[in-house]
C-alpha cells in the first residue's frame, strides 16, 4: 500500500503570517516538519500542499516536494485531498501531518502508517500519548481556566476512539483513581476513500461546538483507530505564535536534533 504525507502549509496566519518558513535553529519550521515526515518508516512519498508561490519555491530550494492547492481549501483536510488529485496520485493511505508541528517524531508518524498498512479494513487512523499524572493536573487547571489548548480522546476495547474533547475527558470524581487520560496528538492517517468521504460530509453539531473536525467522522459512523505512541522522553510543542518558535528552538537546543 503506497503511503503519502501531506503537510499542509498556508502563508496567511492572524497570529504569525509566514510562519511555515520561520526560522527555528537556523532551518525553516516547513523543512523541519518534511524532514521527520520523510524519516518515517512506511511513508513512501512526502509533499507540502500551499496556497503560496513563496512556500512552494522555499519548499524546492531544500530538494521537497511541493503542490500549489486552491486557495479556498478551509481546512488542512481539504487541502490534503486537493493536493492527492493534483499530483494524481494512486496513494491508497494519505497522513495529513500538521505543518506547525517542528518537534513531531518520525516514529509517530509511522506508527499511523503502520496501523493502516496492517489493516486494510481500517478507515482512519490518530495518535495518542498517556498524560503523566502531573500533566493532566495541570492541564484540568488550564481548561478550568478557559484555556483550549491541547484535546483528549477516550477510546473503547477495540482501540476506535469514542470521543475527543477540548475538555479534559474522562471526568474524575476521585482524583486519584480511574482511568488514564490520554492527550490527542493532531495527525491523521486515511484510507483515500475516507478523505474523500469526508471532505464531501458536511460540518457536524459536535464538530462545530468543539472546533474538532475529527468529530464529523464519529458523528457520520467512521471508526477513527487510536495508535498509542510515546515521545520517548521528547518534549511536544506546535507553534502558533512567534514566541512559540522561540520555545521549540529551546527545545531543539536542549535535547538535539530527530533526525
């Protein structure tokens, strides 16, 4: 089965404009998301799906791939099933891998490519990592203050996610005892039907109150399997804003480079 990574990357940021080619430790936030993309056992093809002749021509001068994609895709989704048909690609498993996410590991990203090749009847596929339990604390108190920074998902015996919430889920009524919370990390690996199927789909009620377009899969009836992976003592950071550029290159400073 022929595997496709697609970062989509859009010039235009309310927060950072331009941010797909900041510059974090010297290399362009875009070069290092292709770089793990291209590291990851099982993908075969890795191509970054823009809306900006810029990206594209930065994308070429490090020896990437890239696609110009039509400036109205409102989503990553729809840019990644833009971008299949532009390159008439005969991928059967695309991973749409988020371009703001410098410090992702390879391994994870395989691990989601690994779980669809081994099972053809799987549609969909996401990461997961166990939140420490001083992580989860924190993080209950940043969504008791509003924050909807980071998503949690619960998942059933089978591994097919049952839910994913901006709040932290489950809800605890002992602190100290149930099950594990578990923090979503954002990428997704589909059977190209189950893209197609769902750029077609529109917006669902539990999508649009959660702001989580993984949402309109469960709501419509498509089974989205959860791969649990581990950083392996790697710290996780996306960028966002210019001082989060900031943190990951801190980061990179401190524990080294993935690949």
């Amino acid at each position: 089965m022929s595997v496709l990574a697609v970062i989509p990357a859009r010039y235009g940021s309310t927060r950072f404009p331009g941010k797909p080619l900041a510059k974090i430790a010297s290399q362009m936030m875009i070069e290092r998301v292709w770089r793990l993309s291209a590291a990851a056992e099982g993908v075969d093809r890795v191509v970054v799906a823009t809306d900006d002749e810029r990206i594209l021509e930065a994308v070429q001068s490090f020896g990437g791939e890239a696609v110009m994609t039509d400036e109205h895709c409102r989503n990553g989704t729809e840019r990644a099933l833009d971008a299949l048909k532009r390159l008439d690609s005969d991928a059967e498993i695309v991973i749409n891998v988020q371009g703001d996410a410098p410090l992702i590991p390879p391994w994870v990203i395989g691990g989601v490519a690994e779980a669809l090749r081994g099972d053809p009847a799987l549609p969909m596929a996401t990461p997961a990592v166990p939140l420490p339990p001083e992580t989860e604390a924190r993080m209950r108190g940043d969504k008791a203050k509003g924050s909807a920074s980071g998503t949690t998902v619960v998942f059933g015996k089978d591994m097919n996610a049952l839910y994913f919430s901006k709040n932290v889920i489950p809800f605890r009524r002992q602190p100290e005892t149930g099950a594990p919370v578990y923090q979503h990390i954002g990428l997704y690996g589909y059977r190209r039907d189950t893209l197609e199927q769902l750029v077609a789909l529109e917006p669902t009620p539990l999508e649009l109150t959660e702001s989580l377009e993984q949402l309109r899969a469960l709501e419509n009836g498509i089974p989205i399997r959860v791969v649990l992976t581990d950083y392996r003592g790697r710290s996780a950071w996306s960028v966002d804003a210019p001082e989060d550029a900031e943190r990951v290159a801190e980061i990179i400073e401190r524990e080294g480079e993935l690949v």
